[in-house]
C-alpha cells in the first residue's frame, strides 16, 4: 500500500493532477455592490474559508489551504448564483398549446396531487395546465430551439402567471472558465440531483468505501480533518447516464463541531466522485460550523442556512438513512471524464428531452454561467410538502409514502 504524505497537498480541493474547474480569472469587478464577502477560520488547522452573502443568504461558500482561492471559488458559486436572478432575455406570453411540439411542457413532471392542490392554497400555482398563459423563453436542445417556461431558466420571472414550476423541474446551473466546462457541470448537477432524489425516495443507501483507499483520494482530506472529525463515503448503486454518483458526509466527533454536513456529486470517474461529494461535504460542513458558533436561532430546514443549522445540531442520529452500515469492496472506476454532449446524449436515449442555455450576466468578466433543465427527472425539492404524486417514477414515489406514512415532509440533507 502506498503510504500517505504526513501534511496535506496543496492541491487538496481539487482533484490530484487536474485543473481545478472553478478556478478562473473573477476579478473584484464581479462582486456586486449588495455582497458581503467575509473570510472565516477553520477549526482545522491550515484551511480557511470564504463565504459570499447577500441578506445573510448565502450565495458562495468555500474552503481551502490557500484563502485566495477559497475567495475565488465562493465568488465563483456566488456569479452562478446571482445569473439565476438576471431578468430573462426575450420573454414570450403564450400557453404550451399555442407553441406546440418547440414547448417543453411539464405534463409528466413530478407534481403535487390534485387533490392537494385543491386543499392546500399555497399548492396551486404548482397544477400545471397546459392552456394557460404563461412566460416561456427560448433555450437550445439537440432538436434546435425550443421555449421553456422563464423560471425554470432563471428565478421567478413573472408574477402574474398562475402555473409555477419549481421547485418540481430538475435544473442545474454551474459557472466555469469556459462554455464546454460550466455546461458539462450543469448537466451533470442534474444527473446528481436526480440519483439522489430517487434514493432518497426510494431509500437506496450508498455502498461504503473506505476513505483510506488509494483509489479514491481523500486520505488528505481525513488527515487534515485528524481526530476531530471522520469521512464517510460510498456511491449510490447503478449507472446514471454513464456517471457514478457518490454520497460523503463529514462528522464531528469532537465538541462545538457540526454533527453531520453531507454532499454529493456525479462524475464519470468513481474516484472523483466521491472526492468532490467529500470536498462538498466539508465547505457545508464549515457553513454549519460557522452558523452553530453565530448562534442562529433554529427555524424549519427550508433554506440554505437553516438545513446546514439543522444538521449540525441533529444530524448524526440520521447518518444510517443514507449510507448502507456494511463497508463494501472497493468500486471499480470509469477512465476518463464524459462531454457535455454525450451526458446529454445518455438523456437523450431514454426518451427525456432537455434544454440549455448562456446566462452569464454582463457584469461577470471572466466567468461563464451554463444553465442545463430536464424536466422529466427528479428534482432534489426542498419544500415543507411531501411529494404525492408522480407519474414519471411512481415506484420511488410509492416507497417514500409507504417509509413516511404518507405525511412526513421530505427532510433530505442535502443543500
């Protein structure tokens, strides 16, 4: 076995001998006037950490040996943030029927159930109705353009529309130095978030892996950690779209540390990714650590801040519902990474349609925000409803109600 280095790499938040993908050329012209962008320490010694807030909502937040490019990477996070607020360009009012077969319409999308929707007025808005006036744009897709409704490419765009359709379309949004890169990343944000709603459905656990193996490098990052906190990490079972996808969690072992923070991610390579669902796990583990010592008042877990809170103070005793106890053998990896083209192709194949678009905002030199929607598949929701009802993947569905009972809210962990 090799043995490992007794000090942690440099080049410990990112995989070993790649380019980092957040790393870019942001300069201070990027940071908006309403920003706060604040340095923190780190209760392990040598890393330091970057948070962007706006409100005290967080926007970007990372960690790393070198606090610049912490800086950078939560600015980075933050860009890809603030571009889903930008007003969309070129909006239509018109209803899916009137655009015909260019539409993506959301008749198959997991929803809420009618009878829902009557009872609960705060569930309306989610009954779609194909012949309603509402705002669409247009986005690219392998059959060329096709209009999309506005807040699925960007946040919420016009009030008077009365179908909405977050937080139940699959979406993801990723900033990079160049367009193959931040695009690739989206579509594989939703691949990652659509594996993992199903085994949060469903109630599939990720297979363990011992952190210390060489095949998956992040013995550095259990180093640095030292006693005062472990790694778990382990990948969901199956292939999705021709990416593994892996589960991490980081623990604290020690007083006045988080509980648990957990994340994850998708990657061709098994190995990346569970180094990047690890590295993941740690920026929200110190976003947790650093509300638990600011003391924030408990609330729901439906945003950001609260769910990390939450987990910190609670998580540990849940730490079985999402990692199968039996540590397994060691997985085999994929060579080399998967094009933007051909994850979209793997969608393509099983019959979903999906859509991506440029939306850099004018103010974000050196950067590039990609936005990629498939709205056939799961989103990982974060709302104070449990989901009833979906006829894309009744099966995952129909065992969270059975686990549930039908009426406990869906209180995943992931940020």
């Amino acid at each position: 076995m090799t043995r490992h280095r007794s000090t942690p790499s440099p080049s410990v938040g990112r995989p070993a001998g790649k380019a980092d993908p957040q790393k870019m050329a942001l300069t201070a012209a990027v940071v908006r006037d309403d920003w706060k962008c604040v340095r923190f320490t780190s209760p392990f010694d040598g890393l330091f950490g970057s948070v962007v807030e706006a409100d005290d909502d967080v926007l970007g937040v990372a960690w790393d040996l070198d606090p610049a490019r912490a800086d950078e990477r939560a600015l980075g996070e933050a860009v890809e943030r603030a571009a889903l607020h930008e007003p969309a360009l070129a909006p239509v009012r018109a209803s899916a029927n009137e655009l015909g077969s260019k539409a993506i319409r959301l008749d198959d999308r997991a929803t809420f159930s009618p009878e829902q929707c009557s009872q609960e007025p705060l569930l309306r808005p989610f009954a779609w109705n194909a012949h309603s006036q509402n705002t669409w744009v247009t986005m690219q897709s392998p059959d060329g353009e096709v209009f999309v409704p506005a807040d699925v490419e960007r946040m919420r765009v016009h009030d008077s529309d009365p179908t909405r359709v977050k937080p139940m379309t699959s979406i993801g949004a990723a900033c990079g130095v160049d367009w193959d890169t931040a695009l690739t990343r989206a579509l594989t944000e939703v691949v990652e978030r659509h594996a993992v709603a199903a085994a949060v459905y469903s109630g599939r656990r990720a297979a363990r892996v011992r952190p210390g193996d060489d095949r998956y490098s992040v013995h550095d990052i259990a180093e640095i950690l030292g006693g005062a906190a472990d790694v778990v990490v382990g990948l969901l079972p199956g292939s999705h779209f021709g990416l593994q996808v892996a589960l991490a969690a980081i623990v604290g072992t020690r007083d006045g540390l988080p509980e648990v923070a957990f994340g994850s991610a998708a990657h061709a390579d098994a190995a990346d990714a569970i180094r990047s669902a690890a590295i993941e796990a740690v920026h929200i583990f110190h976003l947790g650590w650093r509300l638990h010592r600011r003391g924030d008042p408990e609330e729901r877990p439906v945003g950001i801040n609260t769910r990390a809170l939450w987990w910190a103070r609670h998580g540990r005793a849940h730490l079985g519902d999402y990692f199968v106890d039996q540590v397994a053998e060691a997985q085999g990896t994929t060579s080399g990474g998967r094009t933007w083209t051909e994850i979209g192709d793997a969608i393509s194949a099983e019959g979903f349609r999906w859509a991506y678009s440029d939306i850099t905002p004018a103010w974000a030199a050196g950067a590039v925000v990609a936005r990629a929607v498939v709205p056939a598949l799961l989103h990982l929701q974060i709302n104070p409803f449990p989901l009833l009802y979906a006829p894309r993947f009744p099966s995952e569905v129909e065992a969270f109600l059975r686990r549930s009972g039908g009426g406990v809210n869906n209180d995943h962990p992931f940020v």
